[in-house]
C-alpha cells in the first residue's frame, strides 16, 4: 500500500508540472431563472461530463481538443448544444426550454460514460435523489424499486442478495463460498454481504446489472453486479443538512458538506445517523426490540493536479448497535418422527406454551438476548490517467468487518440453545488496474487485471451452547439417559476457524463496429482462486462423566471436529454479444456467456455419521453457468422509453445451503445441484406524460427450478421419514416469485413557497410479489403469500435552501413475511422474518 500510495503521488507531481489545467465553467437554469439540479453535461463523442450542483453551476476539465460541443439534458426539457472553437472565457449561462423529452440516463457500467438506452446490457438505474425521497435507505429497500432484485437477511451475516434468483444461498450464510452478486461502491468491491445492511451515504446514482458481468468488473459476478456512484468532493462549496422524524421513535440525521482546499484539492465529509424504537414485544424483558441503530461516516478527498489526472482517497466507517433480528415462530409442521419428537409434544412435556400463535401480534418470549453488532469500513485511492483516447483506472482498497452476535435459535422462550454467537473478524485487500477507452474509429473497450485477498476468522471463537432443556430437543431414543440431570445443561462447542483466500483474475471486453448499426462484443475472463480452511471444533461443560451411553448422547449432539483444507481452481469463461441498432429509437442484442462461482468449503459444521464428521462434504464443487440473453431497448417518443428481455441460464454444481435436522452444523451446511435453470422476461419502461408527471414500472417473470437434485435432503415436514434425502428435480428454486413488479409517479410543479422558488411534488410507489419458496427443499409450509407495499410522499422542495416533505412506507400497513426459516434441530417449528408495519414521518432538508 505504502508503495502504490508513492508511486502514484510521485505520478501526480510529474504530470502536474507537465500539463496545464483548462477548464468550463457554467450555469444551467430554466427559463424562469432558477438554477437547474443534476443536468448532465457531457462533452459530445466523449466519456467526459459533469452534472450540476445545488446552484446549477457545473465545470468540466477533462477537455480534449478544441472544437467541442456540449450536449446539456434535464428531465423535462429539450436538449441543448453548444459548439465552441475555443476555451471560454466568462461563465456560460446555459438556459433550458420546457419539453416533455426524458433526460439522458448516464451510467459508467462497462467502465466508461454511456447512455443507458444505448448499453447492451439490462440495467435498472436508481437515482440519488429518488432513493433520498422515497426513505430508501440501504439495499432492503431499494428492492422495492427494483423487482428483479431479492435480498434476505434474518441478520446482517445471515443475507443473501440475489438477482433473478441467482447469487448466493438462499436463506443462511456460509462463510465459505463466494457471492455471485457483485457489490461494488466507487468501484471497490466489498466482499462481505452484511454491507447490504448498512445505510446509504451520500449517494449518487445506483446502477443494477443483471446477468454475468465477469468481463467488465474485476470480481467475477455470476448473476449481476450492484454498481454504486457516491458523490464526489466539488470545487463549488456547499452542503446539506437533512432531519428526518416518523413513528416508533424514527430519527434519521444526514449532513453532507464539500468544497475546496485549494484550487487543486477540494473535500467531502459525509454523515448519517439512523434510530428507531423496536417492532417487536419481549414480555420476558418488558422491551422493544429489533429496533434500529446506525451510524456511518465517509469523507472523501479530490484531488485534480492536470487536466487528464483524477485522484480520490477515501475513507469509510460504519456501526451498527441494534437490539434487532429476532425472528417469530409463524406456524408448527408435524413431522414424520415419532410423536415424543414432535414440537407439539416436546413443548406440552415441558409445561410450555408459545406466547402467541399468530406472528404478526409482533409479540416474542425468547430467553437469550438478540444481539448484532455489524462495523465495517476501509480505505481506498482511485486514480484516473487520461492516457490517448482513454482512461487507465486503478482502484486499491483495504476493508475490514467485526461482528459480534447473539441469537436465540430456538425461538422459544424454554433454555433450548441458550448460547448462538459467532463473532468473526474479516480483513480484505483489493488491487483492480483497468484501461478503457477506444483504440480505433471502429474498436474500443476495457481489459484490466484483479486480486483479491481475504482474512476471515472466528473472534476468537464461534459458541453453541445447550439449556437445560434442550435433552426435550433432541431426545432421539425413548431411553431414560437422555433425562439424567445435568446432561446437556451447559454442554456445548467452541469453534476456531481461519479461511485464507486469494482470488485473481485477467478480464476484458472489446465493442467492434462492424457498421455503424451492428457491433460485436466479444469479452473473455481467466479465474484463479485459492483457499485455505483450518477448522476445529471442541466440545465443553455438561455432566462431566466417563459412562460411555451418557458419553454417546452427549456427542450426539455436538461432536468435536477437525479438517485442513486446501482447494484451488482456475478456469476460463468468457461472453459474445451482437448489438444491432435499428434507428436512434430501437437498440436490440443477444448475449452468450459463460461464468464460474469459485470452489467453495462447509464452515458451519459437517454433517455426522455414527458421530464422524463427513470430510467429504467438506469441499464445494465450483458452480459452471450457461447465459442467454435477448433484449431491445427502444424510446417510443422523446419522453418514453420500454425495455424487454428474455434471459435464461443454467448451472451446473450448483451451490446450495441445505438444512438440516443437527444443531451442531450451525446455519446448515453446503452441497451441490446436479443442475438448476431459470428462466424470465423483464418489462420495463418510464414515461413522462406532461412537463409535470411523470410514470415508470418493471414486470419481471422469472421461473427457477431444480433440473436435477436426485439427493437433496428432506423438507422440514419429512423430517424422520423413511430417507434423510429425496428428490426433487422439477422443484423450484427458493426465494423467487414468478411474478414482481414495480410502479412509480410523480406530479412536480415548479411554485414559490413563503417566497421561495421550488417544486410542490405528490409521489407514490408500489412493489408486488407473487407468493414464493422459503426452503431450499420445496415444502408444503414453508411457502411465503405473495404481498404487496405501497409507498408516498409529498412536499415541497428547493434547489437550495428549506426543503421539507411528509412519507410513509407501507401505507396501508400490508402484514407480509420477509423469510421463513425452521429452528435448529428440526423438531417441527419454524420462524419467520417479518416485514415492518406502517411507519410515516416528515423530513426537513436545508442547502446551501
């Protein structure tokens, strides 16, 4: 790190002195004269634009011979050219005339500045000041706006972010495989899924790809790729101040300030701060919890010593304190094992009774607290180098996660698992070098080379540990050992593990203009991956005894387990694309690709035979992944557009977490499909009907199921039947809904409030989902209702100065089930993650 930090000062210094810093300076507004938010500003027939500030004011250094022309686009507004033979000298003064024309969405997913509609690739893009307004915090809730996404997380560690169904496991986290969902914020990858968690800070655009990405991102991405743009330091000063306060105690408090340091060097602080009381009742405790307690802080240094260098240093740090995650028992299967081993009896044999049997009285009795303390953060240095006619771009970045947990496993309020904690520490290094750009009139593209080293280790070890009423639990014999006092009462497992890995890879993907019309994208990856485990689990506390049939009991429960694993994997995959450009109205393409989820290893226990841990299943064959895609882009008129696609991908070996009826293989444990497939058309469009409303929706089909799964085990309700495994080839997959969608409009009209000019703007949102599975194995129970969440807002908003707006989600207090998920042990319960009632509020803004 401290080599490349040196080598790229020393870089700046030389190229400062070599080059001189031109620069374009302007002012766009409307034709009352008001300053206009967020116009793009781009250099015509190149990758260089700027959007404008809080006071409309944009400047764009990046310049290129003279002359040039700058194409200016707002939503709302025809757009505007400008040719200049020569660098200006006075501040222009750009004024914009109304138009019903949609304003030019920008994206920089294949690395360069584009036109979304003009990309082969299927993207929804979500805007800062959308995700700002609609209270969409963090990744849970932009899923709402984007139907193709599904994310569940019953905590932070425990979250599967997927895309079409594809990604990661569904349900529960196993450290040891990698996510086919790429996340990335400034271009680092973050490597750890409790990120998706934290909130949002200051951000500027989301961009969601779907399909492979490996031939454009540095991590290989399987199923899609998350690409976030925060806001960079400007030379303009300036700043915001945000309150927001709801019910159930919500306060939110952002504030964001930049501006200059010199006239080379100009900063950007950035805070937010997120509390509100819980949803959920203890009446053991008296309190609420899963409530929400958040604070993140990033600031950001830009430095532009010439014209064709960029250089940003950033830091970020994140915590999360919440009495949160607890999840609700929501329904009792009865299972195939003897009627003593039945959920139902085991609760009556020990006087119990559930609190409550309908989870959405939001009412719980657990005796072992929640607990999820989630910190992450870093440091990254991006560095921009204009180089002919493109950009070289290399991003180093180190992160770090902590987290400390507790859970109640068994849901209940009986001392079954009284102790679930698994405090890890996470360290990741990343180095990505890239070039793109064009090479000839008719060829350009980007290649660029990545690695990726990653620390993960239990802090200082993971804990599973028995109650004195866990012997009920697990009773497999109707012999009278099992209730020996003392038995398993305080009995448990303290693991140590470390999982070593490097991951590297060379990438590219080259855009031919065969014509003008037809381009051919042909893009190839090489994969390297290492990893190594050392895993050893030791058993502690209960009766201490040398009877060997109270000896056996007790390691029925938990054994002690030990293996080193030493995997590696190379491999090569790669994507064809033809893109045909009918007029300036129609795009189409057709995509073939290939992709690779790196070889993976079991590090939440190993299933047992006779009490032996089964070290075969320790290693995780790697996933193999056929894609086909064919979509058309088209802007019916100058204020629509409508996008379909049909996509279809098979994988082989899949990756799959199953459950299963041990307590002591925590969070379940991995094995491999023989082969999935998904299938699916998207539908999605934006309209904007008169200079003041706008509309746009998404409608996504997607079919998942098991081609062929000839051992899978069972689901929960065939628990104890004749075979621990079954068929299930012609299955679905879990976690996808064959039917979601989206749909959003707003009325913004330009109006002065107390003097002031602004917008009065009414805007509501609406996301459905058909009713899916929530087992990896399909049951009969554990299926979730399809729902659905309306959104709105309304207020009042400036460019700068006050702003203010009232909101709610889930205006109509829809009772939905996020996830559902069965107890450790399998005895017939099973729990669920609820989604959060209705909550409202109003949120104060200032800028300056």
């Amino acid at each position: 790190m401290k080599n490349f930090l040196s080598t790229a000062i020393a870089l700046v210094l030389f190229l400062q002195h070599a080059s001189a810093q031109n620069e374009i300076k302007g002012k766009i507004k409307d034709s009352s004269g008001e300053p206009l938010i967020g116009s793009t500003v781009l250099i015509k027939g190149t990758n260089t634009y700027a959007l404008s500030d809080e006071n409309g004011e944009f400047k764009l250094t990046n310049l290129k011979e003279f002359p040039l022309t700058l194409q200016v686009n707002f939503v709302g507004f025809k757009e505007f050219q400008l040719e200049l033979s020569a660098l200006p000298q006075e501040v222009l003064d750009i004024q914009l005339e109304d138009d019903l024309q949609l304003a030019e969405v920008l994206i920089t997913a294949r690395r360069r500045t584009e036109e979304v509609q003009k990309v082969p690739i299927p993207i929804s893009v979500v805007g800062g000041p959308k995700i700002e307004e609609s209270g969409s915090f963090n990744v849970n809730r932009v899923k709402e706006l984007v139907p193709t996404v599904q994310l569940y997380s019953s905590n932070p560690r425990n979250t599967t972010l997927n895309i079409r169904g594809l990604g990661s496991t569904f349900g529960l986290t196993n450290d040891g495989i990698d996510p086919g969902v790429g996340f990335y914020v400034d271009g680092v990858y973050f490597a750890r899924p409790a990120a998706t968690s934290l909130d949002f800070i200051d951000i500027e655009q989301i961009e969601v790809l779907r399909g492979p990405q490996g031939t454009l991102f540095g991590k290989n991405t399987t199923a899609g790729a998350f690409n976030i743009s925060t806001r960079l330091p400007s030379y303009t000063p300036g700043g915001t101040v945000e309150l927001s306060y709801g019910n159930y105690g919500f306060i939110q408090a952002k504030t964001s300030i930049t501006g200059p340091l010199s006239k080379n060097l100009a900063a950007r602080v950035s805070f937010s701060g997120t509390q509100r009381d819980g949803v959920i009742e203890n009446i053991v405790t008296g309190k609420s919890i899963n409530d929400l307690n958040n604070l993140g802080f990033r600031g950001q240094l830009l430095f532009n010593p010439s014209s064709k260098v960029e250089l940003v240093l950033a830091g970020d740090a994140s915590s999360q304190r919440p009495d949160g995650y607890a999840q609700v028992v929501a329904g009792v299967v009865e299972t195939q094992r003897a009627p003593y081993r039945r959920f139902e009896q085991i609760i009556a044999d020990l006087n119990y009774d559930l609190p409550t049997r309908d989870a959405f009285d939001r009412i719980v009795d657990h005796d072992t607290p929640w607990r999820s303390n989630n910190d992450l953060g870093g440091i990254s240095l991006n560095a921009d180098i204009q180089i002919g006619e493109g950009t070289l771009t290399s991003t180093t970045a180190w992160r770090y996660w902590n987290w400390g947990p507790s859970n109640d496993r068994d849901f209940t309020g009986l001392p079954v698992l009284s102790l679930s904690q698994a405090p890890s520490r996470h360290d990741q290094f990343s180095q990505e070098i890239r070039y793109a750009g064009d090479f000839s009139k008719k060829l350009s593209g980007v290649f660029g080379v990545f690695y990726l080293s990653q620390n993960l280790k239990t802090s200082p070890y993971h804990t599973e540990e028995s109650g004195a009423a866990q012997w009920r639990f697990s009773q497999s014999s109707t012999s009278p050992l099992w209730a020996t006092p003392g038995l398993l009462d305080g009995y448990g497992i303290r693991t140590y593990s470390t999982l070593e890995s490097v991951g590297a890879a060379v990438f590219g993907q080259l855009d031919w203009a065969i014509t003008e019309k037809l381009h051919f994208l042909p893009g190839i990856r090489f994969n390297y991956d290492k990893k190594d485990v050392d895993y050893k689990r030791e058993t502690y506390g209960g009766l201490q005894t040398t009877d060997p049939a109270l000896l056996a009991i007790q390691r029925s429960v938990y054994s002690p387990q030990s293996f080193i694993a030493n995997v590696e994997d190379q491999n090569w995959s790669g994507q064809a694309t033809l893109a045909y450009q009918f007029s300036e109205k129609i795009n189409t393409f057709a995509t073939v690709s290939t992709s690779y989820k790196p070889v993976g290893i079991n590090l939440g226990g190993l299933p047992t035979v006779a009490g032996q841990p089964l070290l075969e299943v320790a290693e995780v064959k790697p996933e193999y992944v056929k894609h086909f895609e064919l979509g058309i882009k088209t802007t019916p008129t100058k204020g629509s557009t409508l996008n379909v696609v049909f996509h279809n991908t098979n994988i082989e070996d899949y990756q799959t977490l199953v459950q299963t009826a041990e307590v002591g293989v925590n969070r379940g444990f991995l094995a491999n499909a023989d082969e999935v497939r998904v299938i699916g058309v998207e539908l999605d469009g934006n309209v904007r009907l008169t200079p003041t409303i706008t509309l746009n929706g998404a409608l996504a089909y997607t079919d998942g199921i098991y081609v062929s799964f000839p051992n899978a085990p069972v689901p929960l309700e065939e628990t104890g039947g004749e075979s621990a495994f079954k068929d299930i080839s012609g299955g679905r997959l879990p976690g996808i809904s064959k039917w979601a969608g989206s749909v959003g409009s707003e009325y913004a009209k330009p109006t002065k409030f107390f003097g002031n000019s602004g917008s009065f703007f009414v805007a509501a949102d609406a996301f459905f989902r058909s009713e899916f599975s929530s087992s990896p194995s399909p049951s009969r129970y554990l299926n979730v209702d399809g729902y659905a969440l309306v959104n709105a807002r309304a207020g009042f908003r400036m460019s700068k100065g006050f702003s203010a707006f009232i909101w709610s989600r889930n205006l109509l207090n829809q009772n939905y089930y996020e996830q559902l998920l069965p107890a450790a042990g399998n005895a017939g319960h099973y729990a669920a993650v609820l989604g959060d009632p209705a909550t409202f509020g109003v949120t104060l803004r200032y800028a300056i």
